[in-house]
C-alpha cells in the first residue's frame, strides 16, 4: 500500500471542467453551498423531486445508528420510475434499449416498460405475493431483471437480486436467509456463446429452500419451446414468465409505501463466512440515487445511459433501474461478455446506440489497455459525452488511458466513490463543476460528510487513515436483515458514533480524497466484493483440506486475485490434479468469481500464539516482498519455511 501511496501523492495532473461543459451543465457550486447551509433542507428538497403518495412530516429521525428519512411520507419507487413520466412526452420515449450477446435486441418505451411492470406485478399478487414479502429475482441482464425489480417495488414485495454468477449453493443460503417466497429465474442467459443454466442451478438451490412456493422462469433461449434441456418444469411451483403475463390483467395501482418501508435486501460479502444482507428502504434510497444520478452523470433527455454493472451488484439496481429510471433516462443495457465475439464489443454497442454515457470499472478499463488501442479507435465514439469509474480504485494510467482513448479527450471522468451499504454515489467530482486529478474521487458530494480519521478516531484533516461517514445520509442501509446486533457491530463500533467504510484514504491538502482499498479482509477481485472467510469455509469443506488461508495479491487486471495457503489432512498429498479440484471446488460452491488463481500447499501456516492465521505475512509472501514484523508468531520458523518453499513452488 505504501508504494501506492507513493504513487498517488506523486500525481500532479489537473483537469478543469471544459467551460462549454459547464455552461450546461446540472451540477453547479450552489449545490454544495446550499448543503453545506442546511444538509437536511438540501436532501428535503432532492425529495421533493419525486412524486409523493403522502408528504413527509420530519426529514430525519436520527437514533444512532438508527436512521430514518423523510419520515411519514408515503411514496411508491415504481410509479416515480414509470407512471409520472406516462403523461408527458416520455411516454412513447425508449426507457430501455437492450442487446442480448447473440446481437437480438429489444427496444421498450416508457409504455412499454409500465405496461409489463404492472403485468408482472399483477401476476406476483396472483401467486400471493404481498407487501412485505421477499422474491428472490436470479436472472441473466435481460430487460425482464428490470421488470421483476420494478414489479415488486409496485406491490410492496422486497426484492432480493442473486447475482447470475453465483452457484446453487450461494442462491440457496440468500434465499433460506431472506426466506423468499417466490423465485425469478430464467432458462439460461448467454455468456460468451455459452449458455449459462440459471434454471437447472435454481432447481438445485430450491431442493433445500423450503420457503420458495412458485418459481417464474422467464423464456431467455430463442426458440426453447418444448427443449426441456435447460428448464425442466415443475408442475404447480414452476410458472413460465410470458404465460403467467398474458394471463392477468395489465391495470394495477401502485401500492402507498411509508419511506422507511423495505425496498430490497443485497447481500454483500463482508469479514466472516456468512454473507450480510443489506437492507435499503424506501424514500430515503430514491431520493439518492434520483440525486446522484441527474447530477453525477449529468443526465439531460438526448442521452444514452450506459452502466455497464450487472443488475445483480448494487451498481446495477443504482445506475442501471432505479436511478436512470427516476430521471426518466433512456437506459442502454448489454446481456454478455466485453469480449464477445470480439474485443471490440463494448466499442460496436456506443457506435450502433450512439450512447453517450458510460459508467464502467477500473477492472474493464484495465483489460481494454491491454487488448489495445484499434478496437476502440475502429469504432465511431463521438457520442460520448461523459465517462464514470466504480468498484475499486482507479490508477492514473488507466484514468488517462480511459480520458485519451475512449474519451476522444473530451469526456469529463466521474470516479464515484460508494458502496453496497451506501446505496449511492458519496464521494465523486461533479461534471462541470469539480476539477479533477487522476486516481481521486475528488470530494463528497454535497449534503454527504465523509472524515478521514487515525487508528484513535480522532479526526484527521489530511494525511492517510479510514475514511468514515460523520452524518447519516438517505441512501443508507438500515439494517442487516435478520441481524441488527451485526449491523452496529460492523459498521458503527470501530470509531463511534461514526460510519466505517472498510477502506483506507488519504486525503490531500486540496481535501481530495484517495482511496486505498479495503483495510478489511474483503477483497476486490475484478470490482466484485470477496470475503476471504467465505473463500475459506468454502475450501475447508472440501475432504483433503485441514486449514486454508486466502489473502489477495496484486493484480493487473482484476486489481486483486485470490491466493490460497491450503494445509491437507494426513491422508491426502498435494498435487497438481488437487490444486484444481479445489479450485473447481470453491467456484462450485461460490460462483466463478471466487475461484482462486493460485493454491499453494503448506505444512503449516503461520499463526500468532493465540492461534490466529496471520494473513498478513502470508500476503507479504504471496506479494514476493520482504517478510513485515514476525515477532508475534508462534513459531517464527513457520513463514520463513514456508517463504522458501512458495518460491520454490512458483519457479
Ligand atoms: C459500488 C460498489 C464497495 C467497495 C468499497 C471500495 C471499493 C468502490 C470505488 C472503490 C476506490 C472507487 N459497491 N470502491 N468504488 N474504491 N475508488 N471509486 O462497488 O459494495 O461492491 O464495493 O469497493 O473498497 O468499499 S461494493
């Protein structure tokens, strides 16, 4: 981190908004004066924006750390993301312009959105779905991912997305955890030509998820009728999607939500095995993401929205549905792989769309530089207009790379700092209005405090340390479902009183801020959160395995990759042919995602004489530096043996 660092203090490039940009554009410096006047008067009147059912009688009840926003009012998300824009000239405007991988493409006017919305949520209440109620909605990025999320926000059911990467294991313990009555799935979803069986892995999940009553499964396979291969259905629980539809009625009202009332569960990985789902709510979560949204990527009616997130990260439920939808934008979404059938596919969709804004990661803009400049530049990108990072840090090079050869040099970049457990964008420049500099989020966004503090707390005006939240702000999880003890405990004891991200910072003397990473031990592998226990409940379920220990080393690519330090029990013997048992093991058991790039057997691991594995030294070796303080081992001879060992290995 310290090389990072270096790195980072050293960079001096400074980019001012282009004054045509400015001229038009939504954010201004009265925003962040106004916020700074009254935060609660500010997110009042970012409220105000949307359609209420019933106004709200106090903007903040503020019990530590126990939020509530805009309390008493009443608001439904689904009739703010369609119904309001059904009356002017959004109405016959593509709220959704959709390629699947294979090129097929869908466009869907704000109508057309609005009418399958209340169709599927009609067909919802006909399997006795009820406010209140959790639907688990595992699918490919078809515009049906859209339609399901919306469907239960108009009726009050909360919603549950489960990445479509995650294995049958993964689905099964969200949806025992959330205990969701119905599942959303699809028969398969095209990833690099292949087909993923999302059906076939659902089936499995629901096996051992005694509270799944009816599964929808939505007809993705062109011409699947009756080739049961992928999706074998199951009389009287399973339900096709475009049957069920066609068989209610398309006229629903919108149920009256109170603000603090569940709008969806996301579980996210966190520092034990078990993954927390965080609870966002209502009003409070609209209100900004709307805000973020018309303000960060300054969205005007020509635009083309592309955030390339899948639906199943919070990314994807942000900036892809909820708040787009809000501003009444017209949404670009893409079924596969950046790289199907070529490198240049990412490239061909912003010509063929005109899209004119794109919000991706870092891990993406990395794999573009190294696959070269002729793809982008082969294709027309004078659409563009603006670019936005997300999910982990952005190095410089990458930033200038991403402003140079996808930004024809003219697109501000917008890198947004936030999280799962933020709801939404916290820490980004404004387009227009924010200077920026490579590699820093630059600074909060108005009416959000964030505050960097040291090891004591104690509140530090530049320099490194954590950055934490100061002030409740109304995107904020509310909860972890099921467990409000793990809620306080995580986020809100470390330094008290105060928000605790997870993440290093440093903040410069301009008071911008620099992200580190996590200084936690969750990963983030190619932009997607990994906690290193799950990887290792995961690996020691499996017969050979005593001990495992997963730490994440530097990445290219993906920023970090998984490293795993397995011990064997006596009747097993390490082995190429075990190493990728192991690592097929965890990706079955996890997903894909967490599927290790390198096992390394050991006799022992280090550990500290209250038996806790030091997965710091173990970091040091898998890094290739120099071991850091060992004093506080057990056995101090374990790491260097092991270091000499690990070496040898890699050879
Ligand atoms: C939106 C999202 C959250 C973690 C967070 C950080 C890292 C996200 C940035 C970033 C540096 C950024 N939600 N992170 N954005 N680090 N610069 N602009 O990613 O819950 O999946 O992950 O991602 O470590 O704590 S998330």
């Amino acid at each position: 981190m310290s090389d990072q660092l270096d790195t980072l203090l050293s960079e001096q490039r400074r980019f001012s908004p282009a004054s045509t940009f400015a001229a038009d554009a939504n954010g201004t410096p009265a925003l962040y004066e106004s916020a700074a006047r009254d935060r609660e008067a500010f997110w009042a009147e970012q409220a105000g924006t949307l359609e209420w059912i019933r106004p709200w009688d106090r903007v903040l009840d503020w019990t530590p750390p126990h939020a509530k926003w805009f309390v008493g009012g009443k608001l439904n998300v689904a009739a703010n993301c369609l119904d309001r824009h059904l009356t002017g000239p959004l109405r016959n405007t593509a709220a959704l312009v959709w390629e699947g991988e294979p090129g097929d493409r869908r466009v869907l006017t704000y109508w057309d959105l609005a009418r399958e919305v209340r169709r599927a949520a009609n067909a919802l209440k006909q399997l006795g779905v009820r406010k209140g109620d959790r639907v688990a909605i595992y699918l490919p990025m078809v515009p049906e991912a859209a339609m399901a999320m919306l469907a239960c926000a108009r009726i009050g059911a909360v919603h549950s997305v489960i990445f479509g990467g995650f294995s049958a294991e993964s689905v099964r313990d969200r949806v025992n955890d959330a205990k969701a009555r119905v599942l959303i799935t699809a028969d398969g979803g095209y990833r690099r030509g292949q087909v993923v069986p999302l059906k076939r892995m659902a089936d499995q999940a629901m096996a051992e998820a005694p509270s799944i009553e009816h599964c929808i499964v939505v007809q993705r396979r062109p011409g699947s009728p009756g080739d049961e291969s992928f999706a074998t259905m199951k009389e009287g629980r399973d339900h096709w999607w475009h049957r069920l539809l066609d068989s209610v009625s398309s006229e629903s009202e919108p149920e009256a939500m109170d603000a603090e009332d569940l709008l969806f569960i996301l579980y996210t990985s966190g520092t034990t095995g078990k993954p927390k789902g965080i609870v966002h709510t209502t009003g409070g979560y609209l209100t900004q993401v709307a805000a973020t949204t018309k303000y960060v990527f300054d969205l005007k009616p020509a635009d083309v929205f592309w955030c390339t997130a899948d639906i199943g990260w919070v990314t994807g439920h942000s900036y892809v549905v909820y708040g787009p939808l809000a501003n009444g934008a017209t949404v670009f979404m893409y079924e596969g792989a950046p790289d199907w059938p070529e490198r240049d596919r990412f490239w061909s969709l912003v010509e063929t769309h005109g899209v004119t804004i794109l919000y991706t990661a870092p891990t993406a803009i990395r794999a573009f530089m190294k696959w070269g400049t002729d793809h982008p530049a082969r294709h027309d990108l004078s659409t563009l207009r603006l670019l936005g990072s997300v999910g982990e840090p952005i190095n410089p090079e990458a930033w200038m790379w991403y402003q140079a050869h996808i930004g024809g040099g003219r697109c501000p970049i917008v890198d947004t700092w936030w999280q799962t457990e933020t709801g939404g964008i916290m820490i980004t420049p404004l387009p227009g209005v924010t200077t920026t500099k490579p590699g820093s989020a630059t600074i909060p966004f108005p009416g959000i405090v964030a505050e960097l503090v040291n090891d004591a707390g104690t509140v530090l005006p530049q320099g490194g340390g954590f950055l934490t939240l100061a002030a409740p702000w109304p995107g904020m999880l509310r909860t972890i479902y099921g467990d409000d003890a793990r809620y306080q405990e995580t986020y809100w004891s470390r330094f008290p009183g105060r928000y605790f991200a997870g993440d290093g910072a440093k903040v410069d003397e301009d008071g911008y801020w620099w992200i580190l990473g996590r200084v936690d031990d969750v990963l983030n592998v190619a932009g997607h959160r990994i906690g290193t226990m799950e990887v290792e409940s995961a690996l020691v379920e499996h017969p050979a395995v005593a001990e495992a220990a997963v730490v994440g080393k530097s990445h290219d690519l993906k920023g970090q990759a998984l490293a795993a330090f397995v011990t064997l029990k006596d009747s097993h013997q390490p082995s190429a042919g075990l190493k990728d048992d192991l690592k097929a093991h965890v990706a079955q058991k996890i997903g894909a995602i967490a599927r290790p790039d390198d096992i390394f057997f050991s006799a022992d691991l280090p550990k500290t004489r209250s038996g806790k594995i030091m997965r710091r030294l173990l970091k040091d070796i898998a890094e290739g530096r120099a071991l850091g303080d060992t004093t506080t081992l057990a056995d101090p001879a374990v790491v260097s043996r092991l270091k000499d060992t690990y070496e040898s290995q890699e050879a």
